[in-house]
C-alpha cells in the first residue's frame, strides 16, 4: 500500500512539473525557435508512466535477476540497490527500444530491456570502482548511480592533473553556498529567474497573452515556488516508492551473492569531502548556464537543455568528490568542468532519440549515463533498425 501511495504522491508532484514546463515550452518554442528542456529523473519518469510504466517495471524486475546472475558467475560481484536509478534506467531502455528499434510487444521489450540493463549496472559500478575504494577509505561499497561516468572521469583527470596533497577540505566556502544544499529552495530560485528572463525577453504583446491577469513578474514567482513545491512533493514519492521495494532486492541478493559488493546511491561519498561536493556544483551549475545560452543562441539547437539545479548537484558533485581524492582541489575543479560540458551536452543529444511522447513533456532524463550510455545505445538501436 506504501508503494502504491508513493506513486500516486509521485504523479502528483510530476503532474505540477509539467503544467509548469508545458508553457515554458510553448513560449520558447513560439518565440525563440526551440524548445526548452528541463532535465529530471524523477519528472521524467513520472510524466511517460502512463505509457511505460509496466514495461519499465517488469524490465526492472528482470534486470535486477540478470545483475545477480552477472555478480554471481563473473568477476564483476557488484548488486546495484539504488532502486529509483533502477527504475530510470530501464525506462529510458525501454522508451529506446519501442522508439528506435520499433518493438511493441510488452514482453520483448522487458526481456531485451532487462538483459541489457541488468548487464549493464554491474559494469557501471565496476567502472568507478577503483576510485569509489580511494574516496571510500575501502569501506566496501560500490556507487550506484547514474554519475558513475563523472565520478569516474572525476578520479581519472585527479590521477593526471592533480595534486591529492591539496585537499579541498582545505577551503573555506562561503555560508550563502549552503543554501544549494536544499533541492527545493535551489530549484526554486533557479526556475523562478529562468521563468523571469523569458517573460522579460519575450515580446511584451505575446507573453501578456500568456500570463494573463498575473502579469510578468508575479508569473514567474508563483511558477517558480511551484515548481519547487513539486519537486519536494515527487520526492517524497519516489522516497516512499522506493523504501518498500529496495530492502526486498537486498535480500536477494544477500542470499544469491553473499560475498557482492552493494552499490549504493551518491550521496555515500557526499560525507568524505562535502566541500568538494559542492565546489563541484558552485562550478559545474553555471557551466550549465553558459551551455544553455550557448545552445539557444549560436548552436541554435532545436531541443535546448536547460541547465537543471539536480543534475549539477548530484552529478558533478560526485565529479568534484572523485577528483579531490585523485588530484586535490585542481582535480576536483577540472573533474566539475568537464562533468558539466559532459553533463549538458550529452544529454541534449539523448532528448531527439527519445520519440514523441517524451519530447511532448518538456522533461528529459537528467545525468551524464544517460546522455552518453543512452545516447550511444539509441544510435546502436537506430542503426540495427535501419539495417532491418
């Protein structure tokens, strides 16, 4: 009952995200050319459940069988218990398959869905592995996220361009930052003043059609406090979703690998250098900005992404986290560079693989996995189709 009232709270928050974003779109897309895309795991999936949520849910269940039958006879003994991370990504395989390779029939997309996935989770965690033991202190644990790649190209570019004498724990960060901690408040702010800059950029005759008695200002306000009150409502969801269905894949898995590894979420390695953390988003977030523009303006991009406040914050602080272990604080700065650019750009590339029924949200799925393993996986789809 608990994880059928998650998912009902779940939709509730994504149903606030998109009456928010789906004028945003419009606006944009009727004044400026193109069409703005906030990148949200959670949005996302909530949004196309109607349309996949079966098949994302069954493929689920399939790919956690398939990683326990990896972990068990192969070198790679990593069980990967982030349950919504799991429920990401078999959606957007799922979304992939029907899309690109053009299955329809439910139980094919759940077994070719949850082989690959299942194959690949325990990969993703191997990956990074090496440097999750370093930052970790070889506590054991392995992450399980879908920053895997920045937390990985955060420990490498660490290796060769840093020194980890110089700690990041060093620094002395100034109180303001603290306020990004809070996804609500940071959310919040950040999609109030981007609500802001298109009523105010936007031709006067056409955005006063939009907004109404409200006018500008005002409008951006209250889809701004929306906007965050609907993330902290998904997330309460997704918290209570998940609780119910994660410790029933441990035992499992405690069961059928003992000796695994479990790969846990990123907020693991948040506790062994929190300054780096948020170094890495204070740095990565307005990167993101600056691709955002870039993207609207010069590039001219039909699907722009825009620089999402979640993403930076769970994907290039991980990054960041790598990166001091590996190479200090010119590590973790170098890692949060190239995590943001890897970050906005990737997944702006994933979103015109994604078919209609996820454009048509204004949402996209929200880290540097998905945009570079989905990407690459669309176009393998896309290719094999062709052929066939």
């Amino acid at each position: 009952m608990k994880s059928a009232m998650g998912y009902l709270i779940l939709s509730t928050g994504a149903g606030i995200l998109v009456s928010c974003m789906v004028p945003l779109g419009g606006i944009m897309n009727e004044v400026f050319g193109f069409q703005g895309f906030f990148p949200n795991d959670e949005s996302i999936i909530a949004a196309v459940m109607g349309t996949y949520g079966k098949v994302a849910v069954l493929s689920m269940v399939v790919c956690f069988i398939v990683n326990l039958i990896v972990a068990r006879f192969t070198k790679f003994k990593y069980v990967y218990l982030t349950g919504h991370m799991l429920l990401f990504i078999n959606m957007l395989v799922c979304v992939l398959i029907e899309v690109q390779l053009g299955i329809t029939s439910t139980w094919q997309i759940v077994l070719l869905s949850g082989l690959i996935s299942g194959i690949y989770c325990p990969l993703a965690i191997a990956l990074c592995q090496k440097y999750t033991d370093k930052v970790t202190n070889n506590a054991g644990v392995g992450l399980a996220h879908s920053s895997c790649l920045q937390a990985f190209i955060g420990g490498w570019i660490g290796e060769r361009f840093g020194d980890p004498s110089k700690s990041t724990e060093d620094l002395k960060l100034p109180k303001w930052a603290s306020i990004f901690r809070d996804a609500t408040l940071a959310t919040g702010i950040t999609m109030f003043l981007v609500f802001l800059v298109v009523a105010f950029i936007a031709p006067k005759d056409y955005i006063l059609e939009q907004v109404g008695e409200q006018g500008r200002f005002m409008w951006a306000v209250m889809n701004g406090l929306n906007f965050g009150a609907g993330i902290t409502i998904l997330l309460s969801g997704v918290r209570m979703l998940i609780a119910e269905i994660v410790p029933a894949f441990k035992g499992f898995a405690d069961k059928i690998v003992p000796n695994a590894k479990p790969g846990l979420d990123c907020p693991i390695v948040m506790p062994y250098a929190p300054t780096a953390w948020l170094l890495g988003f204070l740095i990565s977030f307005p990167i993101g900005i600056i691709c955002t523009l870039i993207s609207a303006g010069p590039l001219s991009v039909q699907y722009v992404l825009i620089a999402g406040v979640i993403p930076h914050f769970f994907g290039s602080g991980p990054a960041a986290v790598y990166g001091n272990a590996t190479g200090g604080v010119k590590g973790a700065v170098i890692a949060s560079i190239v995590s943001s650019l890897i970050l906005s750009f990737g997944i702006q590339l994933l979103i015109p693989l994604t078919g209609s029924v996820c454009i048509g949200t204004g949402l996209t799925w929200g880290e540097s996995d998905f945009g570079v393993w989905g990407t690459l996986l669309g176009y393998i789809f896309k290719g094999i189709s062709s052929i066939f």
